[in-house]
C-alpha cells in the first residue's frame, strides 16, 4: 500500500473548498450508469466548486472512460445505425449521433440544475470517490513498479519530485477519506489491476509506456494545485460552452483581488532545453486571463533552481509570438504573457489546427525539435474561452 512508504512531504496542497464534498463515511458502490452519474457530478462540481482542481480532473478522466459503456454511447450509436438506414450520406448519421448526444446532455444537465448543491450531494460524493480511485490507481502503479530498489523492466524510476507528489496525494486523500483510506487503497490496488490487465496483449515497453504516460498526466495535475496553491490562488473544475454536448472542462485559476483566469489545455510534463526529454524536468501549463491575454506557466524543482527560462507560443500557420516574463497574477512559478491580439489569431486558425506552447533555456525561446517537449492546444478552445473571458 502506498501508505506505508509515505516520506517527507515537500509539496502543498490548500484545503478542500468551503462547498466540499463530506466523504469519511464508507462510499457506497455507485449504481446506474457511471457516465451519467459522473456527468452531474461535473456538472454540479461546475455550479457548486466542490471539487479542487486536481479532484476535477480525476473526475474527468473517469467520466472519459465511462463512455465506452454508457447508454449514452449506446443511444448515440443506434441514432448513427437508424440514420445509416435513411440515407447512404455519413453527415446524416454525424447529426444523428450528435442530436441523441446533444439531448441527453440536456437531460442531464436539467437534473444538475435542479437537484442543486445540496440535493447532488450523491453525485458529488460519487465523483469524488472515482476521482481518487482514477488517481490511485496510477499511483500504486508507478509506486508498485518505480520507486522500489529494483525497477520493473520497461519502466524509469520516480523522480524525487514525483515520488512528493505521490506523498502529496497520500496526505490529501488521507485528510478526505479519514478512516476509510485504507479501503480506498483497496479501491485503488484493484483498479491498476484492471488497468494493467486491459493491456496484457501488448508488448511489455508498450504496457509500461502508456502507464507512465497517464501517471504523468497525474502528476502534472497535482504538481500545479500545488504550485498555485502556494502562490495563493486556488483551481475550481469549470465547464465552458463550446458547441459541444458536454462543453469544455476546464479548470478556473484565481484569487482574491484577481480575475480568474482558464486553464486551456491540462498541464504536461516536458523537457526544458534538454537533449534527453525522455524525462520531466519541468511542467507547462496555458491559460486565457479575462481581458484576452494568455499566459504561459512553467512549474516544477528544475524550474526554480533555472534563472534562464523563456516561453512562446506558434501555430503550424500561425506566427511565433515570444512570452513576456512578468511576476504580475501569476499563479505559477514563471509566468510569460501573450498578448491578446495574439491570442485572437491562434483562435481564429484553420480548423483542427493546434497551437505549440513552449519553454527554453535560451532567452528567446523557440520551438523544441522534439514535439513531446510542447504543450499542443486546440484552436477551438482557445476561442471557446475566449468567448467565454475567464468567467
């Protein structure tokens, strides 16, 4: 169990919000259709800021993987078949697929509204425990396979940074669940299991990969709350229209005196002008601040200890733009601003067209040769928030 292997903790992580889900009593197994259940929990996480945002993201991951067996997938796919029938056009079963998704959003969204804060508390509470069990289980897995003497094949060992952020989580998940933690690690044993069962097919590097690649996406989730955290601001889960069923989950970003501002993209480990990015050495992470600006921020041990830091952004047709460094509402611990109208042209690119946001070493940076060491942001978020400004 992690528990037992829990060591100094270097990292901060705020307390639960004032509207915080009460979770110390032993969860019941959710019942009905999860990707349901979980979609009113986003949605009340949204109304009611009851999660943190590294919760929010838990809850997320879990309610993409939910899909895949939802009635809400079955729906959809029998609107596409039904709609095949008619007509040989695929466009037709596009919108057919779309409308079933678009009406079952509504639904759910109507029953968010109405059952509340205080009447969704199931649902938050629910949300809350696959958020953890999403987590945990990525995080016996690394602490399983990383941090012991002897390393599993395929795999790298734990930074020293990564092995706190795991302690981050322990302490964090010890003070929400009190006396049930240690059923909660069950919880978490059992799905890295599962997980790792589900790949048993694939080649052992491949299996070990893919595993550190979502442990990574973690880690990053947890490295920013406290990175925020301890610049005074806090993250809240946010769901922003964008034309979409669902909408766009993101994360609100501020403090008191502050305009919020909204995480573009979820933060990602790379590596900062290093030859080898095979490695963390750092995280990037973008947001929109409400007049339209956008601003890069770097976090991370390597961070700090660089003085020489630069970040930018370019689209694949859109010009490069250099980040101004500035220590002015910066919730990381290197901010680089990009100026709005800037911001407006990476919106109105081409369809499907990602933005590379980027740090180096150099005083101006440029983009890395290898893409791992970019953060990639969709055009159609950033005008999604955008439209929105931070509210």
């Amino acid at each position: 169990m992690m528990a037992r292997h829990l060591f100094a903790l270097t990292l901060a992580i705020s307390a639960a919000p004032a509207a915080a889900v009460t979770t110390t009593a032993d969860p019941a197994p959710m019942t009905g259709d999860s990707f349901d259940q979980l979609s009113v929990a986003l949605m009340l996480a949204d109304q009611c800021k009851s999660y943190r945002g590294f919760e929010f993201t838990g809850v997320h991951g879990a309610w993409k993987r939910a899909w895949a067996t939802s009635g809400a997938q079955a729906a959809m796919a029998k609107a596409e078949a039904e709609a095949a029938k008619m007509s040989p056009d695929p466009a037709r079963a596009d919108a057919a697929g779309n409308a079933s998704r678009g009406a079952h959003s509504a639904g759910l969204r109507e029953r968010a509204r109405t059952l509340g804060c205080a009447g969704g508390i199931t649902y938050l509470q629910n949300g809350m425990v696959a958020a953890y069990t999403e987590m945990g289980a990525h995080m016996t897995t690394a602490w399983t396979y990383r941090a012991q003497a002897n390393v599993a094949p395929g795999f790298t060992a734990l930074t020293a940074e990564e092995k706190n952020i795991v302690a981050a989580f322990v302490t964090t998940g010890k003070a929400e669940f009190g006396t049930n933690w240690p059923g909660m690690e069950a919880r978490f044993n059992a799905e890295a299991q599962r997980k790792l069962a589900a790949m048993s097919t694939l080649h052992p590097d491949i299996i070990a990969a893919t595993a550190m690649g979502d442990q990574r996406e973690i880690f990053a989730a947890i490295r920013m709350e406290s990175a925020i955290n301890t610049a005074g601001y806090t993250a809240r889960g946010a769901i922003v229209p964008d034309g979409s069923p669902y909408g766009l989950a993101t994360l609100s970003i501020g403090k008191d005196g502050t305009a919020p501002m909204l995480l573009a993209a979820p933060p990602k480990a790379i590596g900062i002008g290093a030859a080898d990015t095979s490695s963390p050495r750092g995280y990037i992470a973008f947001a929109i601040r409400r007049d339209g600006s956008g601003v890069i921020g770097l976090f991370g041990e390597d961070v700090a200890a660089r003085s020489t830091l630069s970040g930018g952004a370019q689209g694949s047709t859109q010009p490069r733009t250099a980040g101004t460094a500035t220590t002015d509402d910066c919730p990381f611990q290197k901010c680089f601003n990009i100026p709005a109208d800037r911001m407006k042209l990476y919106a109105d690119a081409r369809a499907g067209e990602r933005i590379s946001v980027f740090a180096s070493t150099l005083a101006v940076a440029v983009p890395p040769a290898d893409s791992y060491a970019a953060l990639k942001i969709d055009a159609s978020a950033i005008k999604a928030l955008l439209a929105h400004k931070g509210g």
